[in-house]
C-alpha cells in the first residue's frame, strides 16, 4: 500500500510545481510594460473581426482579451459547448500577433440557466430577487451555482489550457462581496461560523451575545443579520461581511484550481478587482498567480483640483490604488482603464486631452507590469452605449483617447530602447515609507462610527497625499510585513489590535524605527472588543501616555490645535491625551473644556519614536506638518511637489505627473537626460528622464 501512496505525493507535489509561475517569462523586465485592449467578437459581425484585429495591431497594442461575458456563447444550451466562434478570434488575434487573454464568464450566466434554477440568482434581505438581463446576479454562496460554473471552466480550460496563443486567465469580471439572504447562502454562513468558533460557546463570547439577551444555544438558529434592523449585534454583522468576502475569494481559488488542472505552466491566472479598501477579498485568493485592478477616473464623481479637475480627477485614485495592490503581489496590472468618456456615471464629462495618457503614465509609473483598456471598438447597443472605444462606433475612427493610447505606446517602445538597470535615487529610497493599514479595520470603523464626520479613507488620504507631496515612495503593508523595511510606519486609524502586534510594534521601535499612530488606534482587541482595562491602555507604553477621553464634537462648533503656534481646525475625532513625563508635547486643544490638554505626542523609546496624532483635522495640513517633523528629527530630505504633481522612479527613470490646474517646472539633476516632455509641466502632462 506504501507504494501508491507516495506516487500520490509525488504527482500532488508535481501538480503544484508543474502550475508554479515564472512572471519574468510573461512580463520581461526589458519590456517594461505591455498593453492590451478588450475585444467582443460576439458583438460584431464576424467579417469585420479581421479589420478589428488588425487595426488593433497597427495600433501597438500587444494583447487583446476575450469571452468576459460570453457564457450564452460558449455554453449555448446546457452541456453543449460551442468554442468555432472563439477559436476562429483567437487565430485572427494570432494572425496579427496579438497575445489573447482568456475569461472565465461567470458574470453573466446564460437564461436558460437562471430559468432552470432561479434559485442561484441573488435573494436581497427583503426577498426580492435579482434576475436574468444584468450582470453579477448570480451568487457565490449558491452551492448550485458554484459547482456548475466550474463545468464550463473546465470545458474552456481544456479547450484552451494548452494553447501557446493563450497568455493567461481573467477570472469573473470585477468581483465583489455577494451578500446573498438565499437559503445557501443561509447555511453556507452557519457552517462557516462553526469552522470559524467550532463551538457555540465561543461565537457567544466572540459576539458577546450576553448583551441584550442575544444567546445561542446551536448554530441553526443563527440568521443572516438584517442591516435594516437598528441595534443588529455588531460582531454578527462584521463576521457576515467576513463570510462574504470570503465566499468570494474562494469562488475564484475554486475557478482557478479547476483551470490549472488542465492549464499549462506559461498561462497565468489573475482577477480585476475594483480598489476598495474595506474588501478583504482583495489579494485573499491564494490560487492567482497575481492581481490586477480596475479604475475609472472621470464619471462625474471627483472633482480634481481647480474649477476643471474633474476632466483629469483626484490624483489620490491611481496612486493609491498602485501603492495599495503592489505589496499584495508578485507583481501587478491594470485591466480596465479608462479609453476616454464613459457613460455609467452621475454625470459623464469628457476628459481632458492628455488625461487619459497621463493616467496610463500613472499607472505605469506604479510598477505595472500591464495595462489594458476596456475596450477597442465603442458599442452600438447595450447598456453602454456612449462608451468610448479605442476607435468609434464606426469601428475604423481612433478616438482621442484611443489616440493618447497609441502615443503612450509608441512612448514606451522609446523606453526600451533607454533601458540599462534600475537605479533609483538615493534621497527616494531614504524617505520610502509604510502605511500599515488592514481592511477589517475599516469595515469595523465604519459600521460604528460614533460620529458622522468620520470619514476613515479620507482620514488615511490626509497621511497619504503628505507623503506623496514629499516625494515619498509608499506601501500599503499588513500586520505580517516585515517592518524593518521601512524607516518610518504610519498607523492610522487602526482600532483593533493584538497584543502581539503591539509587542512587534515595539520591538521595531526599540531597534530603531519611526512610527506615527493617529487616533482610534488600539481601542480594541483583535475581536473587536473594548479592553477590559483603561481605554486604549495597552498601547500606553508605545505612546508614552495615556488617552484621558475622546471628544467628537458638534458640526457647528470651532475646535482648534496649537502646534508650533500654528492654528489648525479638527471637526471628527480627538483623542486628549495625558503624556507621561518624559514625552514630549508636540500639540495642545484649544477652544473648549480642555483647552491646554496635549493632542500630539512624541515618545522616544529606544533607538526609535513614536510619535501620536490624536486628532483627525478638517483639511490635512496639521497631518502633513506633522510628518514633515518626523521627516526633519530623521533628517531625512523631502521634497515640496505642489498638490497634484506626482514623482516616481522605476527601471531608472524618472516620471513627473501633473494633476494639478497650473503649469510645474520640475527641477531634475543637470546633465539629466530628457526623454519625453519639458521641464514644465502642463496640466495633464508628462515628464521622463533617464535617470544618471
């Protein structure tokens, strides 16, 4: 019997190995990047494919991506699969050397699917139910649907799996949290919650169940919890939106195993995700060979700075999103970005010319091994209709964004040609820094905020648009990173915390680093629960002090902080703060009871500091002028780019970007090598230099 088991393991262990991936292969340093753009065969006339195709080629793009949302195509009838049409694309791709990237279609399952088995369709807590003519109506926690799905997986995965003009996979399109009150998704969430506590007694005391008469005596009587149900137990609701976002990370680990069980070695897998930072799904799907995301700029919904911002957006979305997804993964893409003037938002202005390249050099910029763009051809029908395409509605025009793009193309084939290592400067790499940041946190904050001034992503902006304006290089890193790597740590806003990651935390002090904490930090446990201890005690030695009390005051009021004889307004959330002796304070409260009470400290421990910001302030600058403090006790060198202008360093070059509403002149070494743009920037413009 000994024999067969061991053959067991050795093709177990062979299997893994056999789908392990080689990334440089796929996405060659020397290239830098690569772009793409999305492409329906099944909405065009299958004689214009060729001219599609070829226009596409002629155009730089190097990829193009297939079968999204083509499930009624590729299964036309139940257990019957029709792949002629798709392969007759992909050998057309082929023929013009574009790379193919292959979708699974679970985004939208055929009718004849939702009519047979309505009940994979998404039930709402009101007992509605979601139907067929959409997209994303089908649920992760229908065991149903989850399980016929990987059939047609399969049956495209050994179709294509072996396929050398198939570069890799995008699983589903944009996947979210399903929250799902069908009666799976009912039991899914039970027995979810009895692997999680494995005994009743434990949910009680995880959920404090004690409060308002809430026990539970087995886990069949726990239901969904109702949102609109004022006063639902708080740790049911953080779990269910836990069970959700699990449900979804591993729906895509299930699709992806079956894919690789038929797929060869040189085709990878990722996912598009849409860059929230409350969704814990994001980088939780172990099987994807890496991450990409999604993102849309202009759609009427961010102003951008200056009277026309809007037409180029918040600089913040990109640049978080790049800092955001990179320490998630080996590396990183963009699958969807913006081709030009959209039709889905509030209000759907076009962008300014220059804004969509400028977006493609931001992207870049981040360390994108790959962008691409939905979509070439601008549809004729469907719900998006007015979309822009790479070309128009006539399927031959390049339209202004398609344009930007080919000019972005054309700029990075200058770019390889540049190519000779990756040196980056010396004072870029000096202020690299860290925001340690985990999205349970923000679901917990934001489902009892206390006060609604509290804003926590705007809270975390404040922190990260200061360190961006210095030049500063970020990662966006978790409680398992390593935190030796950065000089400098900023904790904001992170209410529960382990006792073990207040003791890392302090060991990494004491060696010699520098963290700023800000208010609602360590008000709880891992759990979620309040200490049963003076508030936010434990962290009182990292800090050196103690938190008095937190005040949230009325909209209406006037609350200031004095630093360095500075005045500056704070509305949502202060900690007031009693320092020990040896701590020095940085910030005093003004204006109301506990006018003189410290509101920023700086505590030396060890060979580092910590340094504590107990107040969120109304516009951000009392953040930045704290970490430019920081940055000057360090003495490490910052740089003073207005708000908007971007500069990052990758591959050994430099890159200036130009959110902003005036004209910048960047001031780069003398001698430095000008590739593309001027010293001044216009709004919406580039700069690369090589760097020396």
């Amino acid at each position: 019997m000994k024999k067969p088991f061991f053959l067991f393991i050795y093709c177990f262990i062979f299997s893994l190995l056999s789908h392990s991936q080689d990334l440089e292969k796929s996405f060659p340093d020397k290239e830098l990047t690569t772009v793409g753009a999305y492409y329906y065969p099944e909405h065009w006339d299958e004689k214009q494919w060729d001219r599609d195709l070829k226009k596409m080629a002629d155009m730089g793009f190097e990829f193009t991506h297939f079968a999204e949302f083509a499930w009624a195509q590729l299964e036309p009838k139940e257990g019957v699969y029709d792949f002629t049409w798709l392969d007759k694309a992909v050998a057309i791709a082929d023929k013009y050397g574009l790379k193919v990237v292959m979708c699974t279609s679970t985004a939208t399952p055929p009718v004849w699917l939702t009519r047979k088995h309505p009940e994979i369709l998404v039930t709402n807590e009101d007992g509605t139910k979601l139907d067929h003519g959409s997209r994303q109506h089908a649920s992760f926690s229908n065991n149903y649907y989850r399980a016929y799905s990987q059939k047609m997986i399969a049956a495209l995965a050994k179709h294509y799996g072996n396929d050398k003009r198939i570069i890799g996979w995008q699983l589903d399109n944009e996947p979210r949290s399903t929250i799902d009150y069908g009666l799976d998704a009912q039991q899914r969430f039970r027995d979810w919650l009895q692997k999680k506590y494995t005994t009743i007694d434990a949910l009680n005391k995880a959920w404090g169940t004690n409060f308002w008469s809430g026990t539970y005596t087995n886990f069949n009587q726990i239901n969904l919890p109702k949102s609109s149900q004022w006063g639902m137990n708080l740790y049911q609701r953080l779990d269910h939106s836990r069970f959700g976002d699990e449900e979804t990370s591993s729906f895509l680990d299930e699709q992806a195993k079956t894919i690789k069980t038929y797929a060869n070695r040189n085709q990878w897998i990722t996912t598009n995700y849409i860059p929230m930072y409350d969704a814990r799904f994001i980088g939780n799907s172990k099987e994807l060979d890496f991450i990409s995301y999604t993102r849309y700029m202009v759609y009427g919904e961010f102003e951008g700075i200056g009277d026309k911002g809007y037409r180029v957006s918040e600089y913040s979305r990109i640049a978080m999103s790049n800092d955001y997804f990179r320490p998630l993964s080996p590396i990183y893409g963009v699958m969807e970005l913006q081709p030009g003037q959209v039709n889905w938002g509030s209000i759907n202005p076009q962008p300014l010319p220059g804004a969509v390249r400028l977006w493609l050099w931001h992207v870049f910029v981040g360390g994108s091994k790959f962008t691409c763009t939905y979509r070439f051809r601008a549809p004729i029908y469907g719900f998006e209709q007015y979309h822009y395409g790479i070309v128009g509605t006539d399927g031959v025009t390049p339209t202004s964004g398609g344009l930007e793009y080919q000019q972005f193309i054309e700029e990075i084939d200058l770019l390889r040609n540049e190519v000779k290592g990756t040196k980056l400067p010396e004072a870029y790499n000096e202020r690299k820094t860290a925001i340690l940041y985990e999205p349970d946190n923000t679901v917990a904050i934001n489902q009892n905020k206390q006060t609604k001034l509290w804003n926590t992503q705007a809270h975390v902006l404040k922190y990260y648009k200061a360190l961006k304006g210095f030049g500063a290089p970020v990662d966006f890193i978790r409680d398992s990173t390593d935190f030796e790597d950065y000089k400098v740590i900023v904790i904001p806003a992170y209410q529960q915390m382990s006792l073990s990651l207040i003791d890392k935390l302090t060991s990494y002090v004491k060696k010699g680093g520098t963290i700023v904490m800000t208010c609602r930090t360590g008000h709880q446990d891992e759990k979620g629960h309040l200490w049963e201890a003076k508030h936010a005690e434990p962290i009182y030695n990292l800090i050196g002090s103690e938190i008095a009390f937190y005040d949230l005051p009325m909209p209406q009021g006037i609350d200031n902080i004095i630093m360095d004889n500075k005045t500056y307004e704070w509305k949502s959330w202060g900690d007031i703060l009693k320092p020990y002796k040896t701590t020095e304070k940085w910030a005093t409260y003004a204006n109301d009871f506990y006018e003189g009470e410290t509101a920023i400290t700086y505590n030396k421990l060890g060979k580092g500091a910590v340094v504590y910001v107990g107040a969120d302030s109304t516009t951000g600058v009392l953040e930045k002028e704290v970490l430019k403090k920081v940055y000057n006790r360090l003495n490490i060198a910052i740089a003073d780019y207005p708000e908007g202008v971007i500069v990052e360093y990758r591959d050994g070059f430099g890159i200036a970007l130009n959110y902003s509403d005036k004209p910048y002149t960047m001031k780069i070494p003398e001698k430095s090598k000008i590739l593309i743009g001027t010293i001044e920037i216009p709004t919406a413009g580039v700069l690369v230099w090589k760097v020396d």
